[in-house]
C-alpha cells in the first residue's frame, strides 16, 4: 500500500517537473548576435514531447489513484 502511493507521488511529481521544463523549453530565446539570423527558439521542439510525456504520467497517476479508491 505505502508502495503504491509512492508511486503515485512520485508519478505526479514528474509530471509537474515535466511541464515546468517544458514551459521553460517553449519560452527560452537566444539573444540576437547582429549581423546573421539564427534560430532564435533553438528548444521549442522539445516543448511539445515534454507536455505529452507529462501527460501521459499524470493520467497513469489519476488512474492508479482511482484504482486505489
């Protein structure tokens, strides 16, 4: 029982460690150099798998919870 719950916990802690790095991914910006462009949000990409995976625990975590109950 007391295993289960960490579990859970530690399902939903990930989940919101997850969608702090993927807010923090979406919204880095490189400073503009001058002269050349370059790719101004090189970790946008990542955001998107992020909020998915996170996600995806966070159910698996609601759904263990509604299990338990």
């Amino acid at each position: 029982m007391m295993l289960r719950f960490k579990i859970e916990l530690s399902l939903l802690l990930s989940a919101i460690l997850l969608y702090i790095v993927s807010a923090l991914c979406y919204s880095y910006e490189l400073q503009s150099t001058g002269g050349v462009e370059s790719v101004s949000n090189p970790y946008r990409i990542y955001a998107f798998p992020l909020i998915a995976l996170a996600s995806v625990l966070l159910a698996v975590a609601a759904i263990l919870y509604s299990k338990r109950k």
